[in-house]
C-alpha cells in the first residue's frame, strides 16, 4: 500500500526529528522526504552532502547544487527548487510538522505543493525505544550522574562560613561555579550540558530557575541536570535535592514526603496504566500530607507541574506522563516535587523505561539527602 508522502525542513538543533529520519547533526537547514513508494531522501547543499552520503540512514542524498541547475529556473529561491525536486520525485502533497516553517509553506502552496500539518509525535514510533536508543539514553544518564558525583565532591569539601554561606577552594561556592564544574564534569564524559539548575533557597522553588549567587548551608539545593550525549543526540536527565549541614524539620518532612510521593508512583506505573489519574492522585495526596497546590502570596506552592515526561532526542517529548494510557517501551522520568516560599524546593527525578511489569530503572545514582 503506498505511503503518504512526508516532508521536514530545518536544522537537527530546531527538528531532532531530523536526526531519527536520518542520523544526521546538521545546523544548518535542510530538507528530507519521504515518497508515496517510502522512499527516503536528504537534500543538503555543498557542506554537507559528502558526509551525509557516507553516514545518512536514506535511500539517496540529493545534492542542492545540482538540484538548483536541474530546476530551469535563473537564480532560484530555495523554494522553487525544493518543489523541483518534490515534483520531479513525484511529490505534489506531503505531510509536514505542524511546526513547519510557515513562510516556506506559503511559498510551496503557490508553487503547487499542498502540505497538510500533522500534530506531534510526526514519528510516533519514537515513542518506543529499541535497545539502541536504550544504550544511547543511558551513557547519556552516567555522564549525567558524573556531574552530579562532581556536585557532592565540591559539597562535601565545602566548609560552612560567615552568614552560612558555603566556601570552597578558599572562595564563596556558587550556584554559578557549581554548575560549571557539573558542565564539566559531563562533558569529560562526552555529553553536553546545558542550563543545568543549580538553586538553593528561595530559588529552588521555581522549577526551572538555573540558580545564582552564593550557595547556603541548611537549606534545600536541587540539582537537575540534562547533559545530551555529544555521538547519539539522545539525553540523560536526573534531579537531586541535598542539603550541606542539618536541614530543618520542616524541610526534611518536605523531603520526606517527595522522596514517599516518588515511591507511590513506581507502585502505580505500568505500561498501560492512566498517568493522568495516577497525576492527579498524587495532587491529591500531596494535599493530605499538608502540601495542598495553590496560589499564596501570589506564588504557586505545593506541586504545580507534571510527574514527568519522555526522553530521547529532547528533554521533554512525547510522552508526557498525564496521558491515558503510558505506553510500553516509552522511557520516562519519574520526578515529584514539592515548593514552599520560605522553606525551599525538593524535586527528586529518575529515569525508567515502561514495560508490563515494573518500571526498568535506568537511573544509578543514589537518593542523597544530607551532605556533611
């Protein structure tokens, strides 16, 4: 039966679709199709066509110089001469991204390629990880469990100083020289990573913020990093939350009932089972525990994201923990976390990949809590 022909035109940095159609890293934009046959094709200008014919996973690298002279066209756009190339190849209509570049599209229309956008996943099977890719995300999680091991090396040397703050290598320790030495730590092991979160205090209790300024003892700093692995493309993903000192009784039932809310879900998770309902249930007892999700002082408090997503050639892709039915062979975090303005933030995250039985933890490193 013929396929529907289908189109994507970008970069690998902006599509990593790209690179599963074709195992390529490219930063600059190009285009691979598929035909109604299933034929697969990459077209890539000078830069780039001679590797890709040695390494791309397609049937045919077109090259865009030659394609430009065989269009008939005097200087033509890039548009008019991947529709030449489309048509000849017996492209009229094709699917694409729904995040296909719109201005291209507009210009493919009135050269006579119809395209139809369809949403996400463009690819559903990489939903589900066969034991490549398995092995890809987790030499990116060691690297990422190098930089957290390079964390709680620095921590453990640091000496608590004046104002609590916490000195090492006879200077302040900040969010900012912690994070490097993680970045680094991670790139030794031949992953990059990037805005990873450092934060301490008040500052872990917004998710996503990275972190700055000096590091303090006796309060909750979470570690999230998400280094992607420099040969496969594919990412690791781990959180941790630590404590230098003696953490407060409040922040440790805190901890405690994150580290509990963690081990509630992995009871629950199966391929198959509704992520949607064990999310809201896990809202719910978070509730009970004393830690209902609401707005106060004009800040979110409680658990006010998502028990996690998937992972692979993004950080956060398809699919989302909340769905239905989580499907077999996706590998998914795991990642509860609880934020109190004035007490701290404690996030815990591991990695698993969803089968019948119980969860394959992907994951190794272990739940710290205090550092001495």
């Amino acid at each position: 039966m013929p396929k529907v022909a289908r189109l994507i035109v970008g970069n690998t940095d902006r599509f990593p679709d790209l690179t599963y159609a074709t195992g390529l890293f490219v930063p600059d934009d190009f285009a691979w199709f598929r035909t109604p046959s299933g034929k697969t094709f990459a077209l890539l200008g000078p830069l780039e066509i001679d590797r890709a014919r040695r390494t791309a996973s397609v049937d045919q690298c077109l090259d865009l110089s030659a394609e430009e002279k065989r269009s008939g066209f005097q200087k033509p756009s890039y548009a008019e001469i991947l529709a030449h190339t489309l048509r000849r190849n017996g492209i009229r209509q094709a699917q694409v991204p729904s995040s296909f570049p719109m201005g291209l599209a507009r210009k493919l229309g009135r050269l006579g390629i119809r395209l139809e956008p369809i949403p996400d996943p463009f690819f559903p099977d990489r939903i589900q990880k066969n034991a490549q890719e398995i092995r890809a995300i987790t030499s990116a999680i060691r690297s990422a469990e190098a930089g957290l091991h390079r964390a709680v090396e620095i921590l453990r040397a640091s000496r608590i100083g004046s104002g609590k703050r916490l000195r090492w290598n006879g200077a302040t320790l900040t969010s900012e020289i912690l994070r490097r030495e993680m970045e680094i730590a991670c790139l030794r092991h031949g992953a990059l990573a990037r805005d990873t979160i450092v934060a301490g205090g008040n500052q872990a209790c917004d998710p996503h913020e990275r972190g700055s300024g000096p590091l303090r003892a006796h309060q909750s700093i979470i570690l999230d990093i998400f280094p992607r692995d420099t040969a496969t493309g594919y990412f690791g993903d781990i959180t941790r939350t630590v404590v230098k000192g003696t953490p407060p009784d409040r922040l440790h039932h805190l901890r405690e009932t994150v580290r509990r809310s963690q081990l509630r879900v992995l009871k629950q998770m199966r391929a198959g089972s509704n992520g949607t309902k064990i999310q809201d249930e896990l809202r719910s007892w978070f509730a009970q525990q004393g830690y209902p999700t609401r707005i106060q002082g004009g800040r979110w408090s409680g658990f006010f994201h998502g028990v996690g997503h998937g992972l692979g050639l993004e950080i956060h892709e398809a699919p989302r923990f909340a769905v239905p039915s989580l499907p077999a062979g996706a590998v998914i975090t795991v990642e509860p976390g609880l934020y109190v303005h004035g007490l701290g933030g404690v996030r815990i995250e591991d990695v698993f990949q969803l089968r019948q039985g119980l969860p394959r933890k992907l994951t190794r490193f272990p739940n710290l809590w205090r550092i001495p």
